[in-house]
C-alpha cells in the first residue's frame, strides 16, 4: 500500500540481530503494481528477456500485472571484539610463538558452507570430534594500510597447527604458529579475522613489536696524541639490495 511517485526513493530498513554464530538467510521482495490497477501493454513472450521473465506476474490476457524485485539477504554474526594479542621480538632476531585462539559460540551445522564468501580467505584443514560434526575455518591477516602490509608482511608468517572443538562448551581452540622476523625497531598492528564455514566470523588484533637490536660492536679510536686525527675503519653489509 505504499505510493511512490516518479523518480521517488523508498528506503527499506533491514534489522539484523543474530541469535546464534550461524548464517541466517533471508529475502526482501518488492511488489510493484499501477496505482489505478491496470496492466502494462508489455507482453512476456519465449523470446523475452529470462530474467524478465522471472520476475513480473502476467496477467491472462499476457500484459504485465505487476513486478518483482527479489534481493537476498545473507547475515553474518560477528563475535564481540576480542583482546589484542602482542608478539615481541627483538629486532634482527627470529621469533617463533604459538598463539592460542579460542572461538566461542561455535555452531556445529555446517550445511550453509556455501554462502561463505572465500575469495581472499586462506582454507585451513577440517576440525571434527570424532563424531559427524565436521567444522572448516578460513583465516586471513589483514592490515590497516597499504603502508603497514607492506611492511609487515615479508616479515610475518602465519600457520594453523592444531585445532579442538568442545562439543558441550561449543568452544573451538585454535593454535597458530607465527613466525616474526623483523629487521629494525618497529611496532605494528594487523587483525587476524577468522571465518566458519557453519557461521560466524571472529577477530582478533595483532601488536607487532620489534625491539632494539643488539650492539654490532664497540669501536674504540685510540688517541695518538693532542690535537691529532685518529681514524678507525668498518665495514657495513646491507641486508637488501
């Protein structure tokens, strides 16, 4: 019943409150009709348009009795923000630190895998436990800027090594492996978002902090006396071209 002019905007609100971490699905569709209840003089034939032809409702003498636009909702629960996890290094050494990662809220259907978008999501192994519950995850590092991916991630590596699913607390443990390797004194953030196939997405920031390097060595210049130069040489290696 509601009358739109021409060239008028009518905003439709959608209201997302997920109850549980699982994929919700719903669709709005809007029904058009001529406010004086005649029919378009557009006939729907076999050679008409096949999504056209989906979404008008023909009435019997073949016009066009009103038109439909379907559009698909797909609603993704996203857990409560998460602590930031901080991972020190000192600089010019190599740090290896397994991190533990607990998913809350874990739902064990999985039969909606198929709407998860996975385009940029790198797939991890299944979890089961031992029964038919069958879980999938898709993680991926993100960064604030091009800037800090750019500086972070010839230095960062990330690995799913081990994972366990509490069927009575639905609590999922995951255990990455990061590796961290930086080069100079640095402190940098990135948020590791983590995907179930079954539903829901967590995230969790990451603090990169790279400390001060230790002392190359000590240079001592010996006098040779009052008011003389002393000169001692050393060599710099570049680390990169």
């Amino acid at each position: 019943g509601i009358r739109l002019a021409p060239k008028e905007k009518l905003e439709i609100p959608v209201l997302f409150m997920p109850a549980e971490m699982k994929i919700y699905k719903a669709v709005v569709v809007i029904h058009v009709m001529r406010e004086n209840g005649e029919n378009w003089p557009y006939e729907v034939t076999g050679e008409s348009n096949t999504d056209l032809n989906r979404n008008v409702i023909v009435a019997e003498n073949g016009e066009t009795q009103g038109i439909l636009w379907i559009y698909p909702v797909n609603g993704t629960p996203e857990a409560p923000k998460q602590k930031s996890v901080v991972i020190r290094c000192q600089a010019r050494q190599r740090l290896e630190q397994r991190v533990e990662l607990l998913l809350i809220g874990v739902m064990p259907d999985a039969g909606n895998s198929a709407t998860v978008d996975t385009e940029e999501l790198s797939s991890t192994p299944e979890v089961t436990d031992g029964s038919s519950a069958t879980l999938e995850f898709l993680y991926e590092l993100q960064y604030q800027s091009d800037e800090i991916r750019y500086q972070l991630e010839s230095l960062v590596g990330m690995e799913l090594v081990e994972k366990e699913w509490d069927t009575e607390s639905r609590i999922v443990t995951l255990i990455f492996n990061v590796v961290f390797a930086p080069s100079k004194p640095m402190r940098s953030e990135a948020t590791l978002v983590i995907q179930c196939t079954a539903g829901g997405l967590w995230k969790f920031p990451l603090v990169f902090i790279a400390t001060e390097p230790e002392v190359d060595d000590v240079i001592n210049i010996e006098a040779v006396g009052l008011n003389k130069e002393s000169i001692v040489g050393f060599k710099l290696t570049s680390q990169t071209r």
